[in-house]
C-alpha cells in the first residue's frame, strides 16, 4: 500500500529516519564508552523499542511501572530503569512483581519514597535498586549531602541496592554537582555503579561528562519540531510524522487541517514567530499556530505557495511524546510505502 492510499490523520513513522537515528546516537555513545538506555516513554510501542535493544541499547527506561511491564511482557528486555518515585500500596505490589521478574532500578529523592520501596522489595523476596536522582528543577534531592544522607538510609533498607545517581537533564554544566557527589559517596565508601544523565539535547556532549555511566534518551529517535529548531536533527531525521489533509481554506492567508489537540497532543512551542504546534514539511514558512480537537489553524501570510483544499501534508509534531500517546498506532513507511502497523502498547499507561 502507498503511503498515499492512507487515510489522514494518521501518525507515521519513516524507518530510514528512525533506522538513522538509531546508528547515529548508539554509535555516538558506544565511542564515549557510556551505555545507552532509550526512554520509551516517546513512542510507547514494542517494535521500536526492540529496534533499539537490537541497536545495541543495555536495557530501557521507562517513566511509568506500567509502561515497564508492558515493555516486560513484550520480550523487550529484563533491565529496566524507572526514574520515578514510586510510592502507595497499588503500585509497591506490582513494583515487587516487577521486580522478581527483572533487573529493576527505580529512582528515589525522599526517605518517604524509600521506606516504601524497602518495604515492597522484602514483602516480594526480591532485589530493588535505587539511584537517587539530584535536583535539577523538577524532583531530586537538593545537595550532595542531602544524597550521601538518602544513600546511607538505602543501604540500611533490606532488600533495596544502593546504585548510584542519576540527573536530568544532563548539559556540561552539571558535572561539578556530578563531582562533588561521588567524592562525598566515595569518601563515605557508598556504591555507585550508575551515574546516569538524561535528555535529547544534551545527548551528544555527554562525552564532556566522563562520569556518566550510562544515558538516557527519548525524543533522539524520532525527533520533531523542536530539535529541527534546535539543529539536533534535519527533517529527514525527524522521522515521526503526522499526515493531514487541508480540509477547509476559510481565508486567502488562512488553511484548516484535519487534525487539531487530538491528533497531535496541545504541546506548544514558543519560537521568535510566536506559538507552533509542528513543522509542515510541504510548506515550510506556514506557520501552524494553534488547534482545536479536531482542527488544526494554519497561518498561510508567509508562505508564497499555498496549499489547495484536498492537499496532503506532513506534519512534524512539536513534542513527538505527547503525540504518539494520541495515536492506537504507528504506520511504518519506507520510501513511500507501507511497511507494517505497529501499535501503540503502552498508550495511555499513566500508572
Ligand atoms: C527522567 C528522564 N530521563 C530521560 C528523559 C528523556 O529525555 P528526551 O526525551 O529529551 O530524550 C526524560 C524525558 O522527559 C526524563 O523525564
């Protein structure tokens, strides 16, 4: 089947671009010597996370305990990270299932988090380990001795393993933070077999941080507006693409796509134009400025060329995450054509 025959709005996926993506970053970190470890927290689906194991990745992360056992019970790999706190009695059940099943790292900032954590682990009979994640402007623990202190409170837990830390995002400018963490776990005598950082845009100077011991990426394999805007990836690499018709030109300067906050999530991106909601591949200078459920608003005044009522485009969402989790699945093209339907598996998994 032609990629045309599909009917729109339909997410897809360009495997020359997602394949590229892939060789690029895993080759970028198997040179630095740091382990990778995709965030399948992005695309959600089985196909491209067993994609990434077959890349060479070391295990997966994954922001949610339900996301972790639909990526378990799909085969794709038995070392899972969760950087969450995880905490209430329904989730350290299923935590200490996971557990049994898996080598499980999850992330810890408070003793709150630990007790818990501590408690699931015996309850199941099985190993948990904890890194501690340090502030960066979202959770973690505020200083180096605020983590020496969490990290002897770990080892103290029966049936948790203290194995290190771990930041996001990961720029240059935290190694210092990074530095006088580990000397103060070293002079302590505390474990740190991971040192792990994360993000997309700081991905390819992680070589600046020879602490690091493994890395976290999500959005890498598939891109989107902001890291073309960025410069991370060309529009070839952004491979996760959304089709749309132009279903409606109410004014000269004005298109109307058949997708709008459901197709593509309500992520915005603020640039010096004001508000994108994606990159319209077709018509670069029209500016996609906002949406409703189901209608996307396309400002034509800057583009010269315009598109026709009926016209196809291909949509480059702004944050690829949020927009796959809109979608039951993924049609992977090549060169035009339809190569498999891969669903989306852990859509929807908040828990
Ligand atoms: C804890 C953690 N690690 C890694 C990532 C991956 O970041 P990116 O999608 O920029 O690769 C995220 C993204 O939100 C995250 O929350």
């Amino acid at each position: 089947m032609r990629v045309t025959e599909l009917d729109t709005p339909v997410l897809t996926v360009d495997q020359d671009g997602l394949e590229a993506n892939l060789k690029r970053y895993h080759q970028y970190f198997r040179e630095c010597g740091i382990a990778l470890r995709p965030h399948i927290k992005t695309h959600k689906c089985l196909a491209i996370a067993h994609a990434q194991i077959r890349a060479g990745a070391t295990g997966i992360t994954c922001q949610k305990l339900s996301e972790a056992e639909v990526m378990l019970a799909g085969g794709v790999c038995a070392d899972i990270l969760i950087p969450y706190n995880i905490m209430g009695a329904a989730k350290l059940v299923r935590l200490g299932t996971l557990a049994r099943q898996c080598s499980l790292t999850v992330a810890a900032d408070s003793e709150y988090t630990v007790a818990g954590l501590g408690s699931a682990a015996r309850e199941a009979g099985a190993c948990v380990g904890v890194v501690i994640e340090l502030y960066q402007g979202r959770t973690g623990v505020e200083s180096p001795a605020a983590a020496v202190a969490l990290g002897q409170r770990i080892q103290a837990e029966k049936g948790l393993e203290l194995r290190g830390v771990m930041i996001m995002p990961a720029p240059p400018g935290v190694r210092p933070l990074l530095q006088e963490t580990l000397d103060l776990f070293d002079r302590q005598g505390l474990p740190h077999p991971i040192v792990s950082g994360g993000s997309t845009p700081s991905a390819l100077t992680a070589h600046e941080i020879p602490e690091l011991t493994e890395y976290r990426v999500g959005e890498y394999c598939v891109g989107g507006e902001s890291h073309l805007r960025r410069g991370t990836h060309t529009v070839e690499q952004c491979a996760l693409r959304v089709l749309a018709t132009v279903v409606s030109r109410p004014a000269p300067d004005r298109a109307v796509l058949d997708g709008g906050s459901k197709t593509f999530s309500a992520s915005m991106l603020k640039t010096d134009d004001g508000p994108s909601m994606g990159y319209i591949v077709e018509y670069p200078d029209a500016r996609f400025t906002g949406a409703s459920e189901e209608h996307g608003q396309v400002d034509l005044s800057r583009s010269v060329r315009k598109p026709v009522i009926g016209e196809r485009v291909q949509v480059l969402p702004v944050h690829p995450c949020p927009c796959v989790n809109e979608h039951d699945e993924i049609v992977a093209v090549r060169q035009g054509l339809v190569q498999a339907r891969w669903p989306v598996h852990a859509r929807g998994c908040i828990r």
